[in-house]
C-alpha cells in the first residue's frame, strides 16, 4: 500500500512538471538592458513591435545573460508569443510601448502552449533569437518564414527596376502563399497573410486580384475554425475577409454609395471592438477572482489597502498589527498575484 501510494505520488508531480511551459535562453547583457519581456499576441496586426498591452511577463537575465519564463498559465492550444528585449529608457519606456514600437529592440516570434520546453540559445557569434530548440514543431514556422522573406528582399535588391519588381512580386506571393499553405499551421498561415495583405506592402495588388478569383482564404478560414474555433486570431480574419470581399463586391458598381460603404465599416468596427472589449473584460474578470480567490481575508483587507494606495505603516496602523507583519502578508501577496511591485497591482486591478 505504501509503494502504491509512493507510486501516484511521483505519477503526479511528473504530470504537474509537465503541465508547465518553460521558455528560456540568453540575451547580451553588455548590448541590452537586463528586462526581458513575454508578450501573447491575440491581434495579428500588431504582430510585431512593443505593444504594453500585449506583455504578460517581465522578467531580468542573471549575470550571463540568461532568462527562463515558466509557469502554467498560458493557453492549453497553440498561440502566437513574442519575447523582446529592448533599450528604451524607464522614462519613456511606457510611452514607447503605448505608440507600438522602440527603435532599439529586438524580438522573435514563435507558436506556443502550456506545455512546451522552448530554449532560445545563442547561435553563430553569439546572435541571439536566431534559434529556437523545442518540443513543440510548429514553435519554428515564424523563423522559416522570416528567412524564406529575407531570401525575397535579397531577390528583389539584385536588381532594381521597375520590371524585376512586377516580376518577383508575382513569384514571391505565390511562393509565400503555397509555403505557408504546405506548413500545416493555420497560424503560420495567418502569419504569411497578415504580410501579403498588408495596405503598405507592394503585394497587397496581388492580394486582392488574387482573392477574386481563388477559394483559399475561404479554406484558410475554415481551417482556423476547426483548428482554433473560439481565438480572436480566426474572429478577426474573418471580419478582414469579409470587409475585404465588400470591397472587392462593389468596386465596378458606376454609383457607388460611399456614405453606406463607410458607415458599414465603423459599424462593423464599433461591433468588433465591443466584442473585443466585453471579451477580454469577463476574461480580466475571471482572471482576477482567480487571483482573489488565493488570497486569505486578511491578504484580501491589505490588498485594498494597497489599492487605496496607504503605506506599509499606514496598513499596521488600520489593521492593528505590527509593521513586519504588513510587509509579509505583502511579500505574500505580490508571489500569489504574480506581481513585483505595487504600481503592477494597481496596473492589475485598474485595468
């Protein structure tokens, strides 16, 4: 009976190992500044660049540059993630990240869930975020597209001309679109489509004859429906691609309604962001009283407290106990709330 007992014991933290996601890997301390960020992406236009809203993660590299995100809160189905590292300074750091972007940062984007091991080790001459080694196959497809794009901008920088362009234009979106197609991986898929129908790439023209005539974007929407049925990621194509088609539909129309047109599309617009917003909100809901939940009563009495802003003293004046008592239930708060400091609970809760 002991054995058995010993035996569901191991069977069980195995399992609970397992069940967690570890993304690790290392950073040039002397090049960069020690915070390193894990952001989940759920709008695929802002896929890439620093986005304060995305970040789930903060964490800071050791002496030798070294990082690891672990815990077991992510998704148990695939999603897009990003882990970026940049130089902006504390004072204009949060303002950088609100306008979407730091001009001296660098990212790496990869497929992830729940239960994936993923290093980012260094690879020729110490460049970081050129490798990843995971457990998960579809973690790489975002690298093999960004190298199968650099061998495009080489192909077009051979020769600059008017005619190479029209040329390599017509290969490489064909090219791009079959090698995402052959992936298997409706988000990597995704991926190449958020660049092919992008308003300010050359091959957004391609795109839109191409959508006139070809039945693949209504079979990659049904892939994403199978496959992630409930993601913002299929949500969102499918409103582009149906936005798309409305356009295509009636530009040959000789008295076209623009007013209807443009009303249509901030109808849309407004319904998409109030879905959006009313999602995400019961999400955060959810999120938080999970997090309450933890939380013993009197942790939860020094929490508003916090919230109301008061100091440690303050707190152990209210609640009648002694200061070190305060800053324990504290410590204890900011490890169950996944916190570090008090402006993130604020940023927590205020959200």
């Amino acid at each position: 009976m002991k054995r058995f007992v010993i035996l569901i014991i191991i069977v069980f933290c195995t399992f609970y190992v397992h069940a967690q996601y570890s993304f690790s890997g290392y950073i040039d301390n002397d090049r960069w500044q020690e915070d390193v960020y894990l952001s989940v992406i759920e709008d695929y236009r802002k896929i890439s660049g620093v986005f304060s809203e995305q970040i789930i993660k903060k964490i800071q590299t050791d002496e030798k540059g070294y990082f690891e995100f672990i815990g077991n809160n992510l998704n148990i189905d695939n999603r897009i993630y990003r882990i970026h590292v940049d130089n902006c300074v504390d004072e204009k750091q949060n303002l950088n990240h609100f306008e979407g972007h730091c001009k001296d940062s660098k990212e790496i984007l990869f497929i992830a869930k729940n239960t994936d091991t993923i290093a980012f080790p260094f690879s020729f001459e110490n460049q970081m975020f050129c490798t990843i080694e995971s457990n998960n196959l579809k973690a790489r497809t975002f690298v093999k597209i960004d190298s199968l794009k650099e061998d495009m901008r080489f192909a077009y920088g051979e020769f600059r001309s008017e005619a190479n362009r029209k040329l390599n234009n017509k290969k490489w979106f064909k090219t791009l679109k079959d090698f995402g197609e052959n992936l298997n991986e409706p988000l990597a898929e995704l991926y190449i489509y958020t660049f092919l129908s992008d308003r300010s790439n050359n091959l957004h023209a391609y795109y839109l004859e191409d959508l006139k005539t070809s039945n693949y974007y209504d079979q990659l929407l049904e892939r994403l429906t199978n496959k992630y049925p409930n993601s913002t990621y299929t949500n969102q194509y499918k409103a582009e691609l149906n936005a798309d088609k409305f356009i295509l539909s009636n530009e040959d129309e000789k008295s076209f309604n623009w007013n209807y047109f443009l009303y249509s599309i901030l109808i849309l617009s407004l319904i998409g962001n109030l879905w959006f917003l009313m999602s995400r909100r019961k999400h955060q809901s959810k999120t938080l009283s999970k997090a309450k939940e933890k939380l013993t009563n009197q942790e939860l009495k020094i929490l508003n407290l916090l919230l109301e802003e008061n100091t440690n003293k303050e707190i152990a004046e209210v609640l009648f106990v002694s200061l070190s008592t305060v800053k324990s239930h504290v410590n204890n708060i900011y490890k169950k709330l996944n916190v570090q400091s008090r402006d993130e609970i604020k940023s927590l809760f205020n959200k």
